[in-house]
C-alpha cells in the first residue's frame, strides 16, 4: 500500500477529489474511500461510480497501456489490502470494475497492432 506524505498537501487534494498523478496516489484515493465511506452492506453502484470516477480522471483524456496497467495493479492491490486492513473482500467487485474497461483496452491495443505490427 502506498502511502502519501503527510507533510504536504497531496492527501488533502486526494481526499478532495484532486485526480491521482500515479498509482500510488490512485490507490490512496480508493483505499481512503471506501475505508471512509463504507457501509457493510455491499458495494453498490454509488460506490462503482465514484471509484469509476476516480479511474477516469486519473486516465485522463488519452489513457494509454500505462495507464490501464497502473488502474489494473491498483484494483487488485487495493482490494487485497482493503481485505486484510479492514476485512472488507471487495475483489469482486473491483474486477467488475475493470471489466469495464475491457473494450476500450482491446480497440486501444488492435490499434497499436496495426501501428507497430503484432507480437512476432
């Protein structure tokens, strides 16, 4: 779990909204989220939005391969240490989540087959 210096502003602009910059800063934005926010009675589609918003800003206007990897680490470990820290098991629902993006990945890499040619 990455963490956030607390001796500067950044926790702050994340808990605010701020988009993250890196993966750290996107799995500090969801983990603090749901640590805060959590009800025990399932992940439903307010808490699916605001993670999904969380995603897009920090995806920004063109995601790249980068990008979709880092929103894939962080689902996974986030989830994981939501489950150990708080006993929450949301990875379910985080990879419902991801499934999301699965089309715009799939165009995004047929194009950059056609651009670079394919694996040999």
């Amino acid at each position: 779990m990455p963490y956030i210096k607390s001796d500067d502003d950044r926790r702050e602009k994340l808990r605010n909204g701020e988009p993250a910059l890196n993966a750290g800063e996107l799995n500090y934005q969801i983990f603090y989220y749901m640590k805060h926010t959590w009800q025990y009675s399932g992940i439903n589609i307010d808490y699916a939005n605001i993670i999904i918003d969380f995603i897009e800003q920090f995806l920004g206007d063109k995601p790249n391969y980068q990008r979709w990897n880092d929103v894939s680490g962080v689902m996974i470990r986030c989830a994981k240490e939501i489950k150990r820290r708080l006993d929450i098991d949301l990875e379910k629902e985080f990879i419902f989540i991801l499934e999301k993006y699965d089309e715009e990945i799939g165009i995004y890499e047929d194009k950059k087959i056609i651009e670079n040619k394919d694996v040999e």
